[in-house]
C-alpha cells in the first residue's frame, strides 16, 4: 500500500517514514502541504493514505484535506491528521475537514501501527464492497438482458394484429409495470360467427406473476382438444362445440382451485363469447374490473355482477354468466385494474374517470382513444411508469356482417 506523508519538519518525516517502511509500506515524503497536494494530483490513482501534519507552510493540514476529499477519486483515500494540536475542538475540526483519525505528536510506534492498520481494514473492505458491486454490476446487466428477452417473448403471445373481421374493431394496449407482467390478454375466432377473447391479471407482478400469465395463455389455447378448455369435439357436425364462458371459468377453478395455497397467487379474469353477426355478448367475470357498455349515443354503463377470482378455492357455483345485446356502435371495454388504480397526488384515478372518459371519446376511433386514456392516466399520476401492469382491451361493433 502507498502512503503519502505530509510533514515539514525533516526529523519527524524520516522518523515518520522509517516506521511505516517498517510496517511493509510504500513512502512518499512531502515536505510541505502544497508539495504533498502536487504529488497526490499526479499520483491519486496509487495513493490510497495520506498522514498530513497540521501545521505547515503555504498549505496548511485543513486544506490539503479538504482538497483531497474534494477531488474525485478512483478509490477511497484514507486520511490521517499527525499533530500536536490535540484538544477536543482541534480533534473535532479536524475530522470535519474530512480526516478519518488522528493521531498527536509525538506520536507512538506502537499507536502509529495501530492507526494505519484500522485504515488498511477499511481500505480493503471499500477494495472488496467495489469489486463486489462491480460483480453486482455485471449480473444486473446479464439479469436486465434476460428481463429484456423475456419481456419480448411474453410480447410475442400478445395478439400482434387483433382480428380483421367486418363490422368489428378492435384495440389493445399493454403497460407491464417492469420487463415482464402478469396481465395478458387474447382475441381470436371460434369458428365464421364467434370471438373468444379474454384479459386476465395474475396478482402481483414481475417475474412470478409473468410466468403464470403465460402458463395460463398457453392453457386458454382454443385449438381442439379430447378435454378442451374453449371448444370440444363432436362426432357429428360442426363436429365442435364451444364452451360457454361460464363453463370456461367453472374448468379453470376446478383446475386452479389449490393456486393461492400453493403457489402464493390467484388471478381475476374476463372470458367473452361475441357473435358477430346478431351482437350476443356473452361473458363471465371472476374478481376482474367492471367491463364498461358504451352505447352508441354516448352513454355509459359499468356491468356489475360476476364471481370471485380464480384460485382462492371457492366454489365454481358461484360465478355467473352475462348476456348482452349490442347495438350498431356500441363498444365494450376491459381493463385491468393497474389503470384504475394508478396513484397521483388526488388519489387513485378510478374507475368513474375511466367510464368517464370514455363517455366523452365515444366518436373516436378506439386506438386513439386508448393513447388518449393513458396520456391522461400518466398525467394524473405525474410520470410515466405504472406502478402495477395494466392492460385495456376494446371493441366496436358496427353491426350484422353483410352477406
């Protein structure tokens, strides 16, 4: 280790260097504090203490400190005041200068080689805390680009273009609170008539919640199978028949009903069934927000009514299905409760402000009035991250496809 030494008078300097060369350090003497300030400019990047005597010519002991703890350097500089100055008051201003302990002359070998040694215990411990932050540093950055490449496969499932069907618009946006979310959401054809679409919102967020999510995407898949979860098969024609959301939601409580139990986590959900030709809406609601009915001339409706979310080991009884005849340009919007909640200084925006809104955009085409509603939400909240993972999903129906 290299210690610097700023000390004008000569004999104490040699007697200085001569102890700590002793002691198994490197020495650079410095016969007054401007010369010792010069020397550390050149040589920060090796020095790692400095022993600085109080009184000296041109640069005094205070300064010098307070240029070292100014001036930035690539480690700590442990600093130690020698001086005959040893009142409580000196002690104290000293250390205020930035000195990390002090010793009075005439100082006392074996006091010396106490002193640098408690300075070398916390330079190496500040050696060690950097290399163990710059590990840190490299296994969040390995960790971030894992986060990133899991963030772009759960992307990946999210439909990339909701269905182009006549008479049917639809919107979606998606917000994870970080990398990856525990919201998801689907659109897809059950056959020339129906759209099975869901959102569901695993409690929590992050990685957890994000592995749920895709676990639970991956069973909504609504290719057939012997026990399909949205549509089965026939022997006779059409040869498949499509679960109503209601059953859709009973088969996932039978199947998650241990989930809180186990594995710390539950999940609320919307399942919908739309008939594109006649307007039928049919849903189920486990525990998720109210989906909102914005009809045709402006006015709002929040649907009330559904069961309690899946995995909490309730009965599946207890959930009921909806039904609804839409309109020409009646819309239906789901979302997830990471938009409701959002916290500003007023409070949570809530679910009025959302029925609200859409009230008063109900003329707007529904992926305008999407980026509309969360530059409003980041307004109210003051910034643009969500502190929970949001998801908002819409539709407009225009009416009966024609033949």
């Amino acid at each position: 280790m290299r210690v610097l030494i700023a000390e004008d008078e000569a004999i104490s300097r040699r007697l200085l260097q001569r102890h700590l060369e002793n002691l198994g350090l490197e020495v650079i003497p410095a016969g007054d504090g401007k010369e010792a300030w010069e020397i550390f400019q050149e040589q920060k990047e090796g020095i790692q203490m400095v022993i600085i005597d109080w009184m000296m010519p041109g640069m005094d002991g205070i300064e010098l400190c307070r240029r070292i703890r100014e001036t930035e350097n690539p480690h700590y500089v442990y600093l130690i005041f020698l001086s005959a100055k040893g009142q409580k008051e000196d002690i104290i201003a000293g250390l205020e200068a930035g000195a990390d302990d002090y010793i009075t002359k005439p100082f006392d070998p074996a006091e010396l080689q106490v002193r640098v040694a408690g300075g070398r215990r916390i330079i190496e411990l500040e050696k060690r805390l950097k290399e163990q932050n710059e590990q840190l540093k490299v296994a969040n950055e390995v960790m971030r680009k894992d986060l990133e490449a899991a963030a772009r496969a759960q992307m990946s499932l999210l439909p990339s273009d909701l269905p182009q069907i006549e008479g049917v618009e639809f919107a979606a946006r998606f917000i994870p609170s970080s990398f990856v979310s525990g919201d998801i959401y689907n659109v897809f054809r059950l056959d020339e008539k129906h759209i099975g679409l869901y959102q569901l919102d695993v409690s929590g967020h992050g990685v957890a919640a994000a592995f749920l999510s895709i676990s639970l995407y991956q069973r909504l898949s609504h290719d057939l199978k012997p026990h399909g979860l949205l549509k089965i098969p026939l022997k006779e024609p059409p040869y498949y028949s499509i679960n109503p959301p209601r059953k859709v939601i009973s088969l996932l409580e039978k199947e998650y009903n241990t989930m809180l139990e186990q594995q710390g986590h539950y999940f609320t959900m919307i399942y919908a069934i739309f008939n594109v030709q006649t307007g039928d809406f049919r849903f189920c609601r486990a525990g998720h927000t109210f989906p909102l009915l914005i009809h045709n001339d402006g006015t709002c409706l929040q649907l009330e009514g559904g069961g309690p979310p899946v995995g909490l080991g309730l009965s599946e009884e207890l959930h009921e299905e909806q039904h609804l005849k839409l309109s020409p340009g009646d819309q239906l919007i789901v979302y997830s409760d990471g938009l409701s909640e959002a916290r500003g200084e007023e409070g949570i925006f809530g679910d009025e402000r959302i029925k609200d809104f859409f009230c008063r955009h109900y003329r707007a085409p529904l992926d305008e009035a999407l980026g509309l509603l969360l530059e409003e939400i980041k307004g109210f909240q003051g910034r643009e991250e969500f502190a929970d993972d949001a998801s908002i999903l819409a539709l407009r129906w225009s009416g009966p496809m024609r033949n």
